[in-house]
C-alpha cells in the first residue's frame, strides 16, 4: 500500500505519472520531473540484495540525495546504499513501513529538486 500512496502523493504533487519501461519487469516505474529527468525509481528487488535472509520481494524507492547524507542514512533500518543506481548520489529506501510516510516525501522532494535544471 506504500507504494501506491507515494505513486498517488506524487501525481497530486508533481503531476507525475509512472512510467513502467521494462517488460521484464512490469511492476517497476520510474519517475520523471519536468526536465525529463529521473527523480525517483519504485521497483521491487528481493530482500536478499539488502542482505537479509529471505528472497521475498520488497518494494524500494530510489532517489537521489546528497552524499554525505546518504552516509548518515544507510547506518538507519530501512536505508540503503541504492539498488542498481550511482551509490554515491542515490539511496534505497525499503517500502515497508520502517522509514515513515513523512521522510519519505521529504526524500522524493529533495531528489526531485536535486534532479531539476537550475535556472540561470
């Protein structure tokens, strides 16, 4: 359900639609800001790839975020260096329940700024 709530806050914020690109796999989507550019990524990736025990399937976000605070957040549950992205620049954030709704706004707000043209 967290997936689609963040899906929905951001169509009503953005105006963004997902895009779903891969056939392989039909349930990840993208994000993209007005620029064209990626401001998010929601997929779904086993739990085994966050090192834990299981191969059971967990929806992530990925957005982009500053370096110095994604090394502050990875020492957290529920952050990750990111999933099949740019480590330094981007962070996995578990769907789950651990990181609440509130931080993860905040979250997809900075990455969506982070990804926006700068206007001269």
């Amino acid at each position: 359900m967290l997936r689609q709530e963040i899906l929905d806050w951001a169509k009503r914020k953005y105006s963004t639609e997902p895009e779903y690109l891969w056939a392989k796999y039909p349930d990840d989507c993208i994000l993209r800001n007005k620029d064209g550019r990626w401001y998010a990524l929601v997929m779904e990736v086993p739990r085994n790839k966050f090192g834990f025990d299981s191969n059971e399937l967990v929806s992530v976000l990925n957005v982009k975020a500053d370096m110095i605070l994604i090394d502050l957040l990875v020492e957290q549950d529920g952050y990750y260096r990111a999933y099949h992205m740019n480590k330094n620049q981007w962070i996995s954030i578990l769907l789950d329940g651990t990181v609440p709704i509130d931080i993860i706004e905040h979250m997809i707000e900075e990455s969506y700024e982070k990804t926006s043209k700068k206007k001269k």
